[in-house]
C-alpha cells in the first residue's frame, strides 16, 4: 500500500508539470518540435522520483502543495491517510481538495480496519493488476512483432527487407536493426532509412520503451497516456525536421507523400515498440514538414535557454514560504502563517509544526520536537521543551498563560485533535531530569470559550476575534485546568 501512495503522489505531481508542458508545448507550436520532444524529460523525472530540490523557479509555486519538511517529497495523500479518523488529501487546489474529501469515508472506531485502508488496498490491487496485463500485452505485442521480421533478409550493415511489414521501423534493444518492405524506391528509401538511422542516433528505440515503462506505471492516469501520445508526436516530428534539415527542403513534397502512402491505417497499441516510419499523427507530421523552416542560430539559443529553465522549473520543488521578519504579528502571532497551516487532522506533521512557528514560545525555554497520537483516539500533540536554567521549573513557569492560549489556537487550528500536552524538562545536570507534563482538552477549551474553538479559524477576522478573547481571559492556576 505504502508503494501505490508513493506512486500515486508522484503520478499527482507529474500531472501538474504535463499541464505546464502541454501550455509551453502549445506556446512553442512553431519552434523546432525537438524542444518540445526535450520537455517531456521533467514529466519523466517526475514519475520516477518523488524527491527533488528546491528552487524559486519551480512552475509548482501557484498551487499550494503539501509539501514533507526536508525531505523534498511533494505528498498530496499521506501515507497514514489509512489510520486517519477524518481522511484528508490536500490536491494543491482548495476546490478540488475540498470535493475529495467531502467523498471520503471517516474511520470506524469499532471495525477491525478503517474504510479507507480498504480502499486503499483495493486501489493497491487494482494497480497491480492493471501493470501486469499492460505489460504482459506489451511483451506479447512485441514477440508479435519478432515473428513477423524472423525471416527477414539482410540488405546491407543493420538493414533488413521483408514481405510481412507495410512500413519501415526499428526494433530491437542492445542491437537496433532497420526493418524495410519489399519493393520500396531508391528515391524514397534514401530519406526513409535516415529517418529511422537518426531514431537510432538519438536512442529513440531506448526512449520510446522506457516512456512506455513509466506509463504502464502510472497506467491510472489519464494525463499520462495524453503525454505519451504527445511526447511520441514531437519525437516523430523532430525526427522529421532533422531529415529535412540535412536532405534539403527539397524532399519536403516527396517525403510528405511518403510518408502518407507508407502510413499505418490501424494505430497499432502504445507498446514503446517499434519505431515505426508511418505509424501515427500522420496528417499534422505532413503539416509539420511542409510549413518547418529552420530557425537562425540566434533562435536556437533563445529556444535553448527557455527550454533549459523550463526543464529545471518543471522539476523543481517550490521554495517554502519563509517567515520575513518585516512581517507583522498580532498579538505575537503570525496570523498569515496559522492559516496557511490550518489542517483538518493532526497527522499532518508539517502543518503542525507550521502552526506552532506561528505562535509566540514560552520564554526560557528550548523547543525540543513534538509527538503526535494519530493513532488512536484522542488524537494528541505532545509539544516538549527542554529548561536549562540553574532554578529549574517551577509552577508559575508550568501554568503560564502562553500555553493555555497557544493550546486553544491549536485546537482551532487541527480539526481532528483532541488534547495538547506540553512536556518541559530540566536538563539532566538539573534537578535530575525532571520532568513536568499537563494537558489542555478541546473539551476545557469549548467549555471556557462557551462554542466549538473551531470557528474562530475559518478566516483571519475569526482567528484574530479569538486572539482578542483569550487576551481578555483570565486563566486560573489548577492543576492541569485553565
């Protein structure tokens, strides 16, 4: 299960860079469609790898991702949506967010496992299963293929002729061998069989393979198959352009007709094999010859270095949005920072930890991590300090009013969570380690507060209302009870 919402995060991802190529790829409709065929690398980096790194370049920055603290993972789903009392997945977007997980089922305390670990074990299954037909359709597609050309005749170093084909293509992995039918004509031939020597030139028969490795994948995605079907036109097309480029633009009338009679008329299925001459998109490759004109070398270096940024901005993670130090603070708190970090349930570890940088700390105090109970109920966030001072802690410190409000924002703040522990240590060389714990509940916080705390965060005017309030409270020193 862990493996498919890796997947699954990392196929999201990918999603967001195809739309952003698909957009440059249109803008670029009339650059040399080898930059294109180049910007389909950022999508393949994204479904083979869910880590990356940072830059202020990344096309990711306008949608408001999720996004694991230090580790560069983009993760939309968490892994423990399984065991989350309220499933949460935060897509980027607010309004598709909000209609997932409207849809999804809330845990049920007295089943042996909650709905949605098991929806997402069948989604597991219903991935692999798919992986194992695509590829053994793949495989059997490509055997397919190797009968037909076994009695193929060699015509000179890796040319080979035969009755059983309509179309020239390559085929073969370690050592790629050029497929030609009986019968074709020397003019037509020349131009056909540098097409096809260029695929090879480019490890196209390499490329085309592993592209449609990756989409067997992430098979679930629809977007995935429009890219592949994309990046197979731009690799076809720039091929086209290359032939061109060195055979004269003469060709350009007999090629195009070539390339019409030698079409395939039944689209074979995306198997990543072989590279066939005719084999798709023939109408626009015939637009795309007759119409390409080779850019000047200024050009070339233009398109370069927009594709160039483009590719880095594509596989680039968005920088976090970093606290400036001009920004201002009401009360001692970052208003803007607690709602970016609002989150529906406590497991989110990022978001809780956003949300406790947003709130002034208790003074002579060192932060030492927190813990989170997500596992049962009630969810918790334990938050530990560390106290070095000579005197140790003593119970003005313990009942200081800082945390009693910062629990109560937090409350408003985590949907899902139940009570706030805070755990304030002395170092070991004072007092002998000792340490003093107490508890906040949403129960105390509705209760002195007279409502649900949670409605004070569903805008800044709220949450600034509640700062107001806990600022005009008094809190009484008891044990453990505002």
């Amino acid at each position: 299960m862990n493996l498919f919402l890796v997947i699954l995060n990392m196929s999201i991802t990918a999603s967001f860079v195809a739309l952003a190529v698909i957009m440059v790829r249109f803008l670029l409709r009339r650059a040399p469609k080898i930059f294109s065929y180049i910007l389909w690398v950022a999508v393949a980096i994204r479904l083979i790898t869910p880590v990356s790194f940072t830059s202020s370049l990344s096309v990711l920055g306008f949608v408001r991702f999720q996004k694991k603290t230090g580790t560069g993972i983009m993760e939309f789903v968490p892994q423990e949506i399984g065991i989350q009392e309220n499933p949460v997945v935060d897509i980027g977007i607010k309004e598709i967010s909000h209609f997932i997980n409207s849809s999804l089922p809330v845990a049920t305390p007295m089943a042996s496992a909650n709905p949605m670990q098991i929806i997402v074990w069948i989604g597991s299954l219903i991935w692999i299963t798919g992986i194992v037909i695509l590829l053994l359709f793949s495989i059997l597609s490509y055997l397919k293929i190797l009968v037909k050309v076994r009695t193929a005749t060699l015509v000179k170093d890796n040319i080979y002729e035969t009755d059983q084909i309509d179309t020239p293509f390559v085929c073969g992995f370690l050592k790629p061998k050029i497929y030609i039918p009986i019968g074709m004509s020397d003019h037509e031939l020349s131009y056909i069989l540098l097409h096809e020597k260029i695929h090879i030139m480019r490890r196209d028969y390499l490329i085309k393979p592993f592209a449609f490795m990756l989409l067997i994948i992430h098979w679930f995605n629809p977007l995935m198959w429009l890219s592949y079907a994309l990046m197979s036109k731009d690799m076809e097309m720039s091929c086209d352009e290359s032939v061109v480029n060195k055979m004269g633009h003469q060709i350009k009338g007999s090629y195009s007709t070539s390339l019409l009679t030698l079409s395939v008329s039944k689209k074979g299925g995306l198997t990543g094999s072989p590279l066939a001459f005719g084999e798709s998109n023939v109408k626009a490759r015939i637009k795309n010859i007759l119409t390409y004109r080779q850019p000047s070398k200024r050009m070339i270096a233009a398109y370069m270095l927009v594709i160039a940024t483009l590719v880095v901005g594509c596989t680039a993670n968005p920088k976090p949005l970093q606290q400036g130090p001009l920004q201002s603070l009401y009360s001692g708190y970052n208003i803007e920072k607690l709602m970016e970090n609002k989150t529906l349930y406590v497991g989110n570890t990022s978001k809780v930890g956003g949300l406790l940088s947003g709130m002034p700390e208790p003074t002579g105090l060192e932060w030492n991590g927190i813990a989170l109970q997500t596992t049962t109920q009630p969810y918790g966030v334990t938050i530990n300090y560390i106290n070095d001072s000579v005197s140790g802690i003593d119970e003005a410190e313990i009942n200081s009013e800082i945390y009693y409000r910062n629990s109560i924002i937090l409350l408003s703040m985590i949907d899902n969570v139940d009570i706030i522990t805070y755990s304030i240590v002395d170092s070991p060389d004072q007092n002998d380690g000792i340490v003093n714990t107490f508890t906040f509940t949403r129960e105390q916080a509705d209760k002195l507060l007279g409502e649900d705390v949670r409605h004070y965060a569903t805008d800044e005017t709220g949450l600034r209302q509640l700062i107001d309030r806990l600022e005009s409270l008094s809190f009484s020193k008891t044990n453990n009870t505002p």
